[in-house]
C-alpha cells in the first residue's frame, strides 16, 4: 500500500514537472508613423495619409514553461510581408533567444493603416519600415524581460451583431459583370436594395475568443482576443488609425480595472469574406470614428462576458508551438485569359476604356503579371501553438470565415482560436467551394495561390494541432 501511494506520489510530481510554472510578460510599443504623407492603401488607388488620428501598436505577449517559450504578437498594420516580420524576428531573437519559429506576428489589417513590403530607399515608407521593426523586436524583447509568474485561462462569448458576410447572391438580373467580362455567383459588397439582394454566399462566426493572462496575485497582465471582422473603417480621412483594434485595446482595461502595466489586444480571425456593413438594411449616419466606438466598445463588453466564464486561471499548462513551411502553386491564368487581358490593356480611347466592365484594366495587369511571374510557388509559413487547454493557428492569408469555422469544429482542443494575417500576406484565401461562385476574393491578382489552397492549409493545421494535442 506505501509502495502505492508512493507511485501515485512520484507520478503526480513528474506530471506537475512535465507542466513547469508558467511565466508570462507583456508589452506595447508605439510603431506610429513619424513621416508623411504615408500611402495606407486598401484598394488600387493611393490613400495618402497625412496625420495619426490615433496611435499603432505593436502588442506582445511572451510565454515561458519549462523549456518552452514563445512570443504572440499583434501589430496595428494593413498588413507585413513575410521579409519585414523576418527582420523583426532575428532582432528580437538575438536578445532573447527565442527561435524565430516560435513568433507569431499578425497584422490586424487596418485600411487606415501602412502594409509593409520590399524596400523603397529614401522614401517615408523606407523610414517606416525601420521604425516598424525596430518596434516589434523592441515590443518582445519587453515582454521578455517582463517575465514573471502567471496563470492562464481562456473562453469564448458571441458578438453576432457586429459580422456579416459580404458576398451575396443578387436576384436575378442583378450581377453585374465582373472585370473579366463575365457572370459570377456572388458580389462582393452588393449594397443596400431589396431589390438586388437575395441572400449570403456564407455563414459567420460570432464569437470573440480571449485569452486572459494573470500575474501571481490574479491581477490581469494581458489579454489577447480573436474575432473575426475585417475592420470598421469610417475614421477621419487622410488619417492613420488603427480601426477598431486599437480602440478595443484603449477600452479594455478600464472593463478590468486594470493598472498601467495591462496590455490588451484584438487579432483578426478569419474574416476574408467578413465586414461591419449589415446588407438590407441602413443604418444612421454616423460621425468619423464614431463606429469603431461603438464596435470596439461592444467588443470590450463581450470580451468582458467571456472572461467571466473562466472558473480558474491556471499555471500549471502545457504549452507547446509548431511551425511548418507549405509550398503552395501561384495560380496561372490561361492562354486565353491572357489574350483577353492584352486586348483589354491595349484600349486606349477614354470612351472605349470607360464601356469596359468596372476594374477591367487593373485585373488585365494582375493577369498578365501573373502569366509572366518567375516563380512556380510561394512558401507559406503556418503556425500552431497550444496555452493549456487552447490551440491558436496562424495562417497568412486574409482565409474565409469557413476556414476558421472548419478548424474549430474539427481541432481536438476544447478552444481554438484562428489568427489572419499571421506571419505575412499572401491575399485571399477563399474556400474551394467559394472559388466556384466567383466574386472579388477570388480573382486572379486578389487571389494568387491554387485553389484547394485552403484543403491544403487546413489539413497541415489539424496535423499540428493533433501532434501539439499529445504533448
């Protein structure tokens, strides 16, 4: 009988060794533009920002167990190539020895924010990039050195009023051509009119999901939460903001009582066929940035609700992190397509030019552009990581809400959470199925890998997620 509970006793202390005391840091660094005009581009034409309305952030929070530690960082920014969150990643890896690998970087896709990529010597952009970098190294580096005990705990709560799905089937005699002069299935952003709309190409997903981070006397030290909506818009013109996740990140320790020291942070889900706009109905006009207001506040509050079904935080959980290069094929248009294109670009007569369907002549350069690239296909970098009880992916497209729903349904953890724009922007990522109803998402030049891109992503993930499950 000794010999029993002496087993029983040995097992438990090898079982708490297995999960050693977690420590956790937190920290955010302003990465606010300094030089202007900035281009903040969402679409084909300049945006040129020539103030901040408010400030962007780089949000980071560290994690160390046992020999296990990782960074999880959210950056206010349309978007970072994969080459700029690199160069951010060495900096802070130098100085605190965490393995680029386990840094998930995600940029929240503001429209009225920056996208970083390549290089352009002497220009505003070039001194961005630097002080972007510099930033989100610094923002690591700072929650490295922050690292103190902690527990952990995770929920969910849905906001469904506040996420629509903005690719829809229109009444008959209603679709308009696309830029390639032919019929799709579904409009992206097809207005306000009963009389065009029929119904949604898809479905939603309304829960924000957060992670909540305590220090050792429970006081809360981070929160990193997850929904999936593309951003608000509606901020000042000419101006650069970060949209309603830097809005969410003001508003939230004050739901807390938090102190100074709280850093709180909102990453974007899967929301490639998400927005704010409820389609058939109208709603009051509102003043500049008074909607994202109104959407981070009702975020904040929900955030709220979720965090009070976590019955207890805990420092004794498993965490672990993966990384896995994808090699996905660049979408190549057909000899046919590509004819048409060239016939598209070489009309020049502005009566003729403005008869061609809306975009016709940037979509014939994204087609010939993509018939000419060199590469065969892009290496992606997809991420798995596991706090306890909850997975977190990482995928580096602007994926279907489809996508993040799949996971969820399938992953073996209790809670997962999809992160968008995670490592870089690669475009769209649409279903195999959406790519059959057409629509903007899916076009070649909007959308630049195969297919059944997102068959591919999602199966490496559940792979991930499965391995991360039996550690």
């Amino acid at each position: 009988m000794k010999r029993s509970f002496l087993l029983i006793g040995f097992l438990s202390c090898l079982s708490q060794s297995l999960h050693a005391q977690l420590r956790a840091g937190a920290s955010a660094v302003d990465i606010t533009p300094v030089e202007f005009p900035l281009n903040m581009p969402g679409g084909f034409s300049a945006n040129m920002a020539t103030q901040a309305h408010d400030s962007l952030y780089s949000r980071a929070l560290v994690f160390s167990g046992g020999s296990t530690a990782f960074a999880m960082v959210v950056v206010d920014n349309l978007g970072a190539g994969p080459d700029v969150l690199q160069e951010a990643k060495a900096a802070a890896s130098e100085k605190t020895g965490i393995p680029e690998s386990r840094m998930l970087v995600s940029s929240t896709h503001t429209h009225t924010g920056p996208p970083l990529h390549g290089r352009d010597p002497g220009s505003p952009a070039a001194a961005y990039r630097k002080r972007f970098v510099e930033g989100v190294a610094q923002s690591i580096v700072q929650a490295h050195s922050a690292l103190a005990p902690a527990a952990v705990g995770a929920a969910a709560h849905a906001l469904p009023d506040e996420v629509f799905n903005r690719r829809w089937y229109l009444k008959p005699g209603q679709m308009p051509l696309n830029p390639f002069g032919r019929m799709d299935r579904v409009k992206m952003n097809p207005g306000n009119s009963p009389a065009v709309l029929e119904r949604p190409a898809g479905p939603t997903d309304p829960d924000i999901t957060v992670l909540s981070v305590q220090d050792a006397k429970r006081k809360p030290m981070g929160l990193f939460a997850n929904y999936s909506l593309h951003y608000v818009g509606g901020s000042p013109g000419a101006q650069i903001s970060a949209d309603y996740f830097g809005e969410f990140a003001r508003v939230m320790p004050s739901r807390l009582r938090a102190g100074p020291e709280f850093v709180a942070m909102m990453s974007n889900g899967t929301s490639g066929d998400i927005n704010n706009i409820p389609f058939g109905t109208v709603r009051p006009p509102r003043e500049p940035f008074e909607q994202i207001r109104i959407v981070a506040q009702k975020a904040a509050d929900t955030a709220w609700t979720a965090l009070q079904k976590i019955e207890k935080h805990r420092a004794d959980v498993a965490l672990g992190m993966l990384e896995r290069e994808v090699t996905l094929k660049f979408r190549r248009p057909s000899e046919g397509e590509v004819s048409e294109a060239r016939a598209v670009l070489e009309v020049k007569d502005k009566d003729a030019v403005a008869k061609l369907p809306s975009l016709a002549q940037n979509y014939a350069r994204s087609t010939v552009a993509a018939a000419e690239r060199a590469e065969d296909s892009l290496v992606v970098k997809l991420q798995a990581l596991r706090i306890g009880d909850l997975a977190v992916c990482g995928i580096p497209f602007e994926a279907f809400v489809e996508i993040g729903l799949e996971l969820k349904k399938r992953s073996p953890f209790p809670k997962t959470m999809v992160v968008g724009l995670a490592n870089g922007r690669h475009g769209y990522l649409p279903t195999h199925e959406q790519h059959q109803l057409g629509g903007y998402e899916t076009w070649i030049g909007t959308n630049v890998v195969q297919e059944d891109a997102s068959v591919i992503i999602v199966g490496q993930l559940l792979e991930m997620l499965q391995e991360l499950s039996q550690q």
